[in-house]
C-alpha cells in the first residue's frame, strides 16, 4: 500500500498523490444519487509521461485505475467501483494548438470546456467549439469518453462526430495516436484511415485519452436564444423537422417541466440563431417564426415565447434546485426526434410516482437524425427517502427508454447492464475481445462495460 | 363576480369615439368606431377584437373617463378570442402561480414600497431617496403573492385578474401600511383604476412612484446637480391608466436638469414597447413589433436622446438593448434621480 502511494509521490510529486482519508473521501463521490465507493489513491499528473507511468505502476501492481476529468456525468462513470487509483485529469489541460484556418483545435484531455470556450473568445473570437450543457468544470476528455453533445449538436453532432485526431494511452501504457496525426500530417482529420475507433463512449475502461483534436466553427458576433411554445407535445416533432429542414439554427431544444409552473405541461423550443449582421439576423427570424413557424402562430397553437433573449455559454440546468438539498441526476438516452411525445408523457408519469416534479428535455442531433432526450429527478441529498425515489426513477428510466427502442446516453452501471442484455451477441464478444485485448489486467475502470 | 362598471349610453352617445379613431395601431374613421363599439357593448364580434394590439391607449384617450379598453378585454375573453395563442395565454396564467412557501407579513407602519414582481430590481432601489422605506415584496422567491395580475389585460383574460386580484389585495393590506407606494405603474393602475372600475375593494392608498420621487427630490433639492442629458421617456401601456400621474415625469426633468427631447412618440402619441405585440396571432405581428420599435427607436434618436429613461421592467427588457446598440443609455427613473443626487449606481 504505501509502496504504491510513494510510488505515486514520486511520479506526480508530494502535493498531487494522496492516500489521505480526507481527500479520497472527496473522490468517493459525485454528484448523482450513486451511493460513495472509495479509491485508495489520487494522483493528478502534469504530463501525458506521468500518466504513462501511473499506468506502467497500475499494471504493475494490478490496481484498477479510473481516469476523472470534472467528474460530472452524475452517473457515478468515474467512481473507484473496485477501488485503486484515480487518475485526476484536471492539470493535464494545456491547449496545444488552433488553426484558425482549418477550424481545429488541440489540447490535453483535461482542459474543461470553460477554459476552451474562454480561450477561443479570448484568443480566436470567431471560433467556437460545441459546448455541453455542463458546468464549465467539464473536461474535452470526459466528455468525449461517454460521447456528449453541446450546442452546436443540431448543425453537426455529437462532440464524438468532430473529433479529428485522438492521442491514448492503452490500458498497457503505450501512447497510441488516431487520424492523420497518426502518420505525422497534423491533427486535422481523423478519415481516411482505417477505423479504430476503440475509446469513445467506453468510459475511459479501454484506454486513457491525452490529446484531442476537435473542430472548430464560425462564432457569429450577434447571438440570440428564441423561443417558441407549444401545448401540445405531439407538435414537437414536426416543429423540429421543419426547423432543420430549414436549416438557418444552431442548438434546438426542447423543454418542460413542472416548476417553475411558467414551464408546466408546456414545451418550450429554444432556437439559437446567430448572425454577423443585424440584417441576417432578421433574416433569420423572418425565415423562422413569420415563414415556418407562422401557421402555428395564426392558428394557434404555438406562440413565440421570447426573442433576442442572452444567451449564456454554458446554459446550465438549475433543476437540482427545485427540490431543497440541491441534488439531481438525469438519464440520458438517444431516441429519434418522433419519440419526444412518448418520452415526455411517460416521464412525467415515473416523475409523478416518485413526487419529484417532472423536469424533461430533448436536444436534436444532427439534421433531426435524433435526439438526447433526458429526464432530471431532484432529491435532497440529507434526505435518504427522497435519493432513494429518485434512484428508482432513474432505472425505471432506464428501462423505459429500452422499452421505447431508445438507447441509454451515459448509462450508469445499471443501465450499462440492461443495454448490454439486450445486445447482439457478436457485438458483445466483440467488446469483450476487445476490451481483454487492450487491458489484459483488467485494470481500466474496472466495472464499466463490463462484458460478463 | 366583479362587474365592469362601463356606461353604455354615454360612449354610444360619445361625438369623438377618440377610444379607436386615436388609435395608433387600427386605422378607424369615426363612423366605424361607433358601429364596432357598438358591436362591443352588445357583446358581438368586431375586427377591434381580434386586431387590438392591448396598448391600453384607448383608456386614457376616453373623453369620458369609461373603459373602453377594459371592455375590449372583457369581450375578448368572454366570446374566447384572446389576442395571444394558446400556449401563450396557459404559460402566462402559469407565470403567476406563487410556488415558493408563503409570504411573510411584516407589519409596517406608515408607508412602504411595493416591488410586486419585481423583487430582483432591489438595486433600483437604494440610496437616498428610498432611505428608510420598508419594502414589500423584497424576496424573488415569494414574489408571485404579490403580483397585481394586471398583465393579463394583454392576455384577453379579465377573469383571470378578476379570480386573483382580491387574494393579492389581502396579501398587500396584511402589511397594514397606510400608503403603499408602487414601483410599477402597473400596480399603480391596478390599485386605482382597474379595481375601482371592477368594484373590487382597496383598503390601502396608493401613491405613484414618479410622485413619490418628485417629493422626495424636493426634499433632496440642494443637493441636486442638473444632469444636462438629454432625455426620452418610454412611457408604458399601464401609465395610460393614470394619466395625472405622467405630468411628473416632466416635473421631475425639470427638477433634475434633464432635457426632455422633443419628439413625436410622446406623452398621449406614446410608442408601446412592442413587447405584447411580438406573440400576437394576428398575421405579421412579429414584423410588426420590429418596425413598431424601430419608430420608437428612429424618433429617439432623431430627437438626439442620449438617455432612454423606463418606468416598465418589462420596457427596458424588450427595448434595453436595442436602445443601447444605438448609442442611447437606458435607464429606470429611479436610477436617473440617484444620478441628480450624486450618487452612483450599480
Ligand atoms: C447540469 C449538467 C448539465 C449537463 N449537460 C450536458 C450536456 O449538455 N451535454 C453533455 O454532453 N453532457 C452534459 N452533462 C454531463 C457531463 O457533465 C458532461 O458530459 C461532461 O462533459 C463530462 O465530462 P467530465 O470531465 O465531467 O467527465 P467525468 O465525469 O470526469 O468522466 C466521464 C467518464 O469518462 C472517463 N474519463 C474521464 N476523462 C477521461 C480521459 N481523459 N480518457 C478516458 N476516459 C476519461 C471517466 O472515467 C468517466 O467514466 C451535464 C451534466 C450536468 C451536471
């Protein structure tokens, strides 16, 4: 035990290895409703070298390591399931590189997307890269690792989708890079390679990420949050094709929720419209709410519910607040546009179960290909009743969104699970083979995706 | 079930029908206007129904002191045509549901300041000139106990105000303050207008807070350093429901040094902050709100206004901005008098 603690000492220094109860205790835990497991280790590495060789001592040693970016995916992805060392990413966050001309940028996996996002405005104010919803603490790395999506979702993707280099360190220590940096031409394509795409969406348990590439788009000087309200949630859907059809947005959303009572079985779509000119923007909205969107508005049924509102980088949820004690978790899935109806009525039911007030949101991904669909369940975190109500509405979540042909976004353990059953069993030796492959110890946050 | 107390005979009778022949948004000539009011007061369907851009003008442009625009909104409600979309109407129903605890009732003594919805504009409100002024509705989280519900005038929704108002009377009067001073002149109207126009009992006075400044100021006096600005008001749809008040506005210009800017969108020619417009079902109601604005906007800045100065909390959201891109300061009332004092804003 200590000989792994100096060990770390030695490769990271004294002030950034811990084996103190203390400051594990803050690593047992993170935000959701998952109950603490305790790593007996932290180190927080400067260099992709002193990863490496925390991971050489991992295996080593035979000791599970889980990477942790900001370590706020609520779903206890990045919680020490059997122990060991947690690798802390947040000082491996350098930016390496941007080329404007190309609309790319490199940096270390730690550096959180409040610190891009500062530093494009600062430096390279007419770039900007698909921020997540997520505090600003959020790392690129984490986020990649369970495949997010940000606000520029709708026009381009998921952040997985942007990706144009991956440097790794396999679970066996070796560097490993992915796209064209791979054969030394810079990091501004992952294609035309051939595919290994082994590390995303696996939760860091097949490798740990160091440096990624990712792209960059047009940051347009005059930026509005629009929006437009429904009743009734069955007009979602179509509202949202025929936005994408038109194709002149960035981030579309669509909310409800129970409180504030403003929201209440109502759904708000934001649009997010960006321009350079007062002309284009008025364009823009013209296109949107006189064209589109004007035979609800004459008929109706839908309304627009603000204009030209600021519009904050990160938007952030203030759901947590709604119930006293500050606590929330949300499940995440991918389903097509279609079902936002669906989701929402059944969601709202489980909410109703549990006496949480119902909180539910889609983002459209991509030209309305799908749809990050969650729902958010408050709980007061000095109240084991009220954790208690929402763990079980998370994994009736769960299982819904599989009854619903969806597929669980970021799913914690439980979820993981009842994806993995439901599986084709070739794709499920496959990610065993795999993940044997690339971590013969077993070492790499162990419990995630596990293949039994 | 609270009535209108509207006098039929005397506004078929009118010799003006100022209500809409004045009207800034409907073109009507004198011999229309009588036959849609008339169509109004005998609760038929009329164009003015469906077109009313709910800028509450028509009340004070009345000869005859009737409310005109309180029965369009009656009408509008009880034949089911409100301006707004549905989803519209049910979300701002909703906006109005307390859902924070209780209030709590201080009592106070004398005179307060009642902020109604308006509790995150606390730093409107410092220094001198509020000094000792108890203050009702301080806290966001309960602040929907005390919103005076007058909004929905612009929802086509009088049943709504009319099922609300009392309990937000009692929460007001449970304060037992003698004099209730209104930092919006929404509430103002409510309280002096509205209500006595729907029978529906006020215990408390209520002072405007443009009087209360102008008092205040005459206090301050000395201290006062004439601004030199030059200045537009936004005058806003509920200051059409207590017209006597709107004569300090200047009052209070001139006390502070300020000049007030010549320009056609003024006083009883006011321009609505397009802000009720924007969501409005009638076709081209968006565009319509843009080149409303831009009037306002244009004729503000050809009058060479270098401060736009708001009463409305809901004014200075739509207009704050736009102003502001073009080159026009905008500025509460309140903040506009600490700046005559010396004092500083935040
Ligand atoms: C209020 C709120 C809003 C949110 N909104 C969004 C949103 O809009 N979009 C979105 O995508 N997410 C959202 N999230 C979820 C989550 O916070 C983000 O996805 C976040 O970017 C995850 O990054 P992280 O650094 O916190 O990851 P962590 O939680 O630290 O890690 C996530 C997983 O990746 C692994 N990992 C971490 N770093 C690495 C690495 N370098 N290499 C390999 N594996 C690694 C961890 O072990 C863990 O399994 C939200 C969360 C909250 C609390």
């Amino acid at each position: 035990m200590e000989s792994i603690y100096q060990a770390l000492v030695e490769i990271v220094g004294e002030d950034y290895a811990s084996n103190r109860h203390e400051e594990l205790f803050t690593y047992s835990k993170d935000l959701g409703t998952s109950p603490p497991q305790w790593p007996e280790y932290v180190a927080a590495p400067k260099t992709v070298e002193e990863v490496q060789k925390i991971v050489y001592l991992a295996n080593k040693e035979k000791v599970a390591i889980v990477p942790l970016g900001g370590g706020l995916t609520l779903a206890g992805l990045a919680l020490p399931l059997k122990g060991g060392i947690i690798i802390d990413m947040k000082r491996l966050d350098k930016i390496i590189e941007v080329n404007e001309a190309a609309r790319y940028m490199v940096v270390e996996a730690g550096a959180s997307h409040g610190k891009v996002t500062a530093y494009l405005h600062k430096h390279h104010p007419t770039l900007m890269h698909s921020e997540p919803g997520a505090p600003a603490a959020a790392t690129i790395g984490g986020n990649m690792a369970i495949h997010g999506q940000g606000d520029l979702a709708h026009p381009y993707g998921f952040n997985t989708d942007m990706i144009n280099g991956l440097e790794v360190i396999l679970p066996t220590g070796e560097i490993a890079r992915f796209g064209s940096c791979a054969v030394g031409s810079g990091w501004y394509t992952m294609h035309p390679l051939p595919d290994l795409g082994l590390f995303l969406g696996w939760n860091g348990s097949t490798g740990i990420i160091t440096k990624i590439s990712f792209r960059l788009y047009p940051y347009k000087k005059i930026r509005d949050n629009d929006a437009f309200t429904v009743s009734d949630e069955n007009l979602v859907p179509e509202i949202l094709h025929e936005l994408t059809h038109l194709g002149l947005t960035e981030d579309l959303i669509a909310t409800s929720s129970e409180i504030p009572p403003v929201m209440n079985r109502l759904h708000h779509i934001s649009i997010m419209i960006a321009g350079d000119y007062e002309e284009e923007m008025e364009f823009k909205r013209h296109m949107i709410f006189d064209l589109t969107l004007g035979k609800y508005i004459r008929s109706g049924v839908g309304g627009i519910g603000g204009i030209a509102a600021e519009r904050l980088r990160p938007q952030i949820s203030k759901s947590a607040d709604w119930k006293k004690g500050g606590g929330f978790e949300y499940v995440g899935s991918i389903v097509p546009v279609a079902a936002y109806p669906e989701c929402y009525r059944r969601g709202s039911e489980i909410s109703a179960r549990h006496d949480i007030p119902y909180t539910v949101l889609g983002r459209v991904i991509g030209c309305c290909h799908a749809m990050m669909f969650s729902w958010s369940y408050a709980f007061n975190r000095a109240d084991a009743e009220t954790v208690r109500h929402a763990r079980e509405a998370l994994h009736e979540t769960d299982v819904m969104v599989m009854e619903l042909n969806g597929t669980i976004w970021k799913p914690a353990v439980f979820g993981q699970k009842l994806m993995m059953d439901r599986m084709d069993q070739t794709t499920l030796q496959l990610m065993k083979k795999v993940k044997d492959l690339l971590d013969p110890n077993g070492i790499m946050n162990p419990g995630n995706w596990e293949v039994q | 079930m609270y009535k209108l107390t509207f006098n039929e005979d005397l506004c078929l009778a009118c010799g003006t029908q100022d209500c809409l022949v004045r009207c800034q948004h409907m073109d009507i000539d004198q011999k229309t206007a009588r036959i849609e009011m008339e169509k109004i007061i005998n609760g038929e369907d009329s164009f003015v129904l469906h077109d009313c851009a709910t800028c509450y003008a028509c009340e004070e442009y009345c000869p005859h002191g009737n409310h005109p625009f309180y029965l369009i909104v009656q009408r509008q409600d009880e034949l089911g045509m409100p301006p707004l979309p549905e989803p519209l109407i049910k979300r701002g129903i909703q906006t109005g549901i307390p859902f924070r605890g209780e209030p709590e009732i201080d009592e106070i003594k004398g005179t307060a300041l009642n902020m109604c919805v308006f509790s995150n504009l606390m730093d409107r409100v410092q220094g001198r000139l509020f000094e000792g002024l108890p203050i009702i509705s301080h806290d966001s989280r309960k602040m929907f106990h005390y919103f005076c519900q007058l909004m929905y005038l612009h929802y086509g929704k009088t049943s709504v105000i009319n099922e609300r108002l009392d309990k937000i009377i009692q929460t007001l009067a449970a304060h037992k303050a003698k004099e209730i001073i209104h930092f919006h002149d929404e509430c103002y109207g409510t309280y002096t207008s509205y209500a006595p126009a729907f029978g529906i009992e006020v215990p408390f006075k209520s002072i405007h807070l443009f009087e209360y400044l102008y008092n205040r100021l005459l206090e301050l006096k000395n201290e006062i350093k004439p601004l030199n600005y030059k200045v537009a008001y936004q005058r806003p749809c509920s200051s059409r429901l207590s017209p006597p008040m709107h004569q300090y506005v200047a009052k209070i210009f001139d006390l502070i040094g300020v000049e007030n800017v010549k320009r056609e969108y003024v006083d009883e020619n006011a321009m609505c902050c397009g802000g009720t417009i924007l969501g409005q079902k009638k076709e081209g109601s968006r565009q319509y709100c843009a080149e409303v604005q831009k009037k306002n906007i244009d004729d503000m800045k050809n009058a060479g206004a270098e401060i736009c100065v708001f009463n409305c909390p809901a004014c200075i959201t739509t207009l704050g901005k736009p102003v502001q891109k073009e080159g026009i300061w905008p500025l509460f009332m309140s903040d506009l008098c600490r700046l005559a004092i010396g004092e500083k804003i935040g």
